[in-house]
C-alpha cells in the first residue's frame, strides 16, 4: 500500500483511507458508479442501521474482497482444481477453511457456496433425494424461504412438512416437534430461522431426529457469530450439517459455508457445491471470509459478540417498557421482534418502516406469528443490533434509540417529528463512525 507521502495526488488527511481511494479512482473513470457508491457509504454512516441481517464490515473485509483473487477460474478445491495458475486460491482456501473449522469447532467445512441460500441447496441435495420429506418451521413463523417455501426450490422439489411456534408462548414447542416428526417420518429435520429471538436447543432438536431416523441441520445464518463464541450454544456435535450465511453476526463478507463433523457427508457437500450447483468459486469473496474468520478468532470478537447481546436486551427492556409486546416475551440474541399492535392497534409494520427509514432508522417490517395481517403489511418490526455494536453503540445509546424509534411511531408519521429526528441522529452517528 502507498503511504501518503508516496500518493501523487497529495491529498492524504488523517482520516484517509483506502476507501476515499476507491472513490477517488471511480471517480476518474465511472462518476456516475463512484457517486453511487459515495451515497451509498454516506446512507450507512448517517443512518442507525437495525436490520438483524446486516452488518459493517471491517476495511480488510471490505477490501479483500475487491481485490486481484476476481480475476481467477478456480472451480474444483484446493489441489484439484481445473485450471492452472490457483497457488494462492489454494492457500486462501485452506485458510478459509481451517479458521471456519477452528471457530466452530468442526472437522469439515466448505466455504464456496456463494450465499446463504445456495449452502442450503448443496445441503438438501447432499442429505436428500427429490421426492423426500424436510420438517421445517415456514418462513411465516420465522423461518427462511430456503426451507422449504413452496415456491422456492427446496418448496419445489422436496415434500415439505411444518411445524410451528406455540401459539401462546411464541417459543419452539419440543413436544409438538416430536409429535409432528413421528407423524410425517422426514428425512430432514431443520432448525435455526430468521426472526427467532430465543435459544434453540439443538441437543433437543438431536434427540427428536434420532427418534425417527431423520438427520438435523441447523441452518445458523443469523447466529453464526454468537454460536462461533459461545454467546449461543453450538449447532456441533448435535447437528449432523451445519450452514450458514457468513455476512450476518458472523461479520464477513457476503456469502456462506456448510460444516459438518462426519467425513461421508462432508464428501458429498463438496460434490454437490461443485458440480452439483455453483460453477466457479468466487475467490475473491473467499480471501475475504478467510480475513473475517482471522478476526473472529481474536477475543475482540467475543466482546463484541456480547455486547450485540446486552444491546439487544436493552433495546428490548426500553421498548417493553414503552408499551411495545415482543414475542416470545423479549430477546435472547441479536433480534427482536416487535408486536406493534399493543402500542397502537392501527399501527402496522409497513407504515413503521416507512416513517423510520425518512427518520434515519433503517429496519424492516417482519410478520409476527398468527400475524392476521399479509405479508406486504404485517403487525410487526424486526429489530436486530449487529451493526449498531459494530459502530460502538452500548446499552445507554440502546435507551436513545428506543426513544427514537418510539417518538416516530407515536407521531403517527408526523413529518416534522420525522425531520428532526432525521437531525438528531445525523449529529449522533457523527461520534459512532463506520469501521474504516
Ligand atoms: C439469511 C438467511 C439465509 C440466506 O441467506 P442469503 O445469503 O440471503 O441467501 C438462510 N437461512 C437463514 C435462516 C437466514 O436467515
């Protein structure tokens, strides 16, 4: 890298960075890309990001993942690959994949599949036949739509069987999982969702699957980041495949991996990343999860890991005491979701999203479960504090947060309470900087 006195252009500040760098260079040759790009940077250091699925990224992050690994054809893995020229692909991913076995203590993991729903197809295909039964919890209870939704692929080719949340605890009901498992003999279990704020019991999970000959996967998109430290108890030994998304808690690049301790299985994930439904690797991306695992591995990772947890019960303890219902009766992890309708009975998550995001708050309206409202509507806000313990947000500015959001919601999309909050909190994210 340049130093500063070395850069031509002379226009090093303190605060320059490979990335003022970027722009800098788009600049000169697509204005059009580098302003987007600049609106984009600007968005995200202005604005409280609180969607439970995103994250900031570290500059190494970042910048591994644009950088010359792009370039490369390196279908296969490492020492069987199908063209030449992949010494350093080799090396960035046996990297990759002995820091992923370290973190999660696991025997075998393949970090090719290019997101999180592509780990879940090299998954099925790897633990199932077309034609056979997965139990899963529907995406309208929480799950995710790779799980078999039925107009995504694991819907189309796969029998799917649901079970569902307790009506009135709003938690996973074991009994009812095992009773439903008997009944419907799957051939996979799932566990592990996207709008689920407590613990899963994964020892539990193990012992049902056991029960009806079926194999466990736990598909820790969300979690992988508690789980990796210990914040959430570990998928492993209980689940014979782990996947996982690497973009979420886990703070790595966009992308994801599948895991697992049994040699067999592990054997035929690989076949079914590639050939079975990727072509080439993205090499690039990677390098990057290789850079994101190295600093998982560091205990900086496990306090920040914590801190996501103390934020999200803070956050949870100010808006239960402003009158908001959450279900499940509040947070064990990074998320919450948020029952609107004891705040306000006409309050739905469309309108909420909508006023928070022209207020600087950027969330998404999520179905609640029995949610009497459709999808494009719902009752409900998923809330989650990922990014926000990124920038250095602790349990008091979780306090000023709530009142925020609740000042927006209560104003009933009021503009001008919608404008000065837009104010407040660009002052506020001045002093909470985006990693650089
Ligand atoms: C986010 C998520 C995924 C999918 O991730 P993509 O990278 O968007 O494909 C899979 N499973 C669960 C439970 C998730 O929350």
């Amino acid at each position: 890298m340049q130093t500063a006195k070395e850069r031509p252009s002379g226009a090093a500040s303190p605060s320059h960075s490979m990335s003022d760098d970027l722009l800098a260079l788009l600049g000169g040759v697509d204005p059009q890309v580098s302003q987007i790009l600049a609106g984009e940077r600007e968005r995200q250091e202005s604005t409280l990001e609180l969607i439970a699925s995103e994250n900031h990224v570290s500059a190494a992050v970042m910048h591994a993942a644009g950088s010359w690994m792009t370039n490369k054809y390196a279908e296969g893995y490492p020492g069987k690959r199908y063209y030449g020229g992949c010494e350093f692909h080799d090396q960035a991913e046996e990297l990759a994949r002995n820091r992923a076995k370290q973190l999660f203590g696991c025997a075998y993991a393949n970090v090719q599949p290019h997101c999180g729903a592509n780990a879940n197809i090299a998954a099925f295909m790897a633990l199932m036949n077309p034609g056979d039964t997965v139990l899963s919890l529907p995406i309208k209870s929480g799950g995710h739509l790779s799980h078999g939704l039925k107009v995504n692929f694991s819907g189309t080719f796969y029998k799917v069987a649901d079970y569902s949340l307790d009506p009135s605890t709003e938690l996973l009901d074991y009994d009812e999982i095992e009773r439903i498992a008997r009944e419907c003999q799957p051939k996979l279990i799932i566990c592990g969702y996207s709008a689920y704020s407590r613990t899963i019991d994964f020892a539990r999970f193990r012992a049902i699957a056991d029960t009806v000959g079926a194999l466990l996967m736990a598909d820790i998109a969300h979690i992988a980041g508690l789980c990796a430290t210990g914040v959430h108890p570990s998928p492993f030994p209980f689940a014979h495949v782990v996947t996982t998304t690497t973009h979420k808690t886990l703070r790595g690049p966009r992308g994801g991996m599948v895991m697992t301790n049994d040699e067999e299985l592990a054997t035929k994930v690989d076949r079914k990343v590639f050939p079975g439904s990727q072509g080439g690797p993205l090499m690039h991306i990677i390098a990057a999860k290789a850079v994101a695992f190295g600093e998982a591995l560091r205990p900086e990772f496990t306090s920040y890991c914590q801190q996501v947890v103390k934020n999200a019960k803070a956050l949870a303890a100010e808006l239960q005491s402003r009158g908001y219902r959450l279900c499940a009766g509040g947070t064990d992890n990074h998320l919450m979701l948020v029952d609107l309708r004891a705040r306000n009975a006409d309050l739905t998550g469309a309108d909420a999203e909508k006023w928070l995001e022209r207020s600087g708050i950027i969330c998404n309206k999520n179905g609640i479960p029995n949610d009497p409202r459709p999808p494009m509507v719902t009752s409900g806000l998923r809330l989650g504090t990922p990014a926000l313990t990124t920038r250095g947000l602790r349990e008091p500015q979780m306090t000023r947060v709530a009142t925020w959001l609740d000042e927006v919601m209560g104003s009933k999309g009021d503009a001008s309470t919608s404008a000065r909050v837009r104010g407040e909190i660009k002052e506020f994210c001045r002093d909470f900087p985006l990693p650089h």
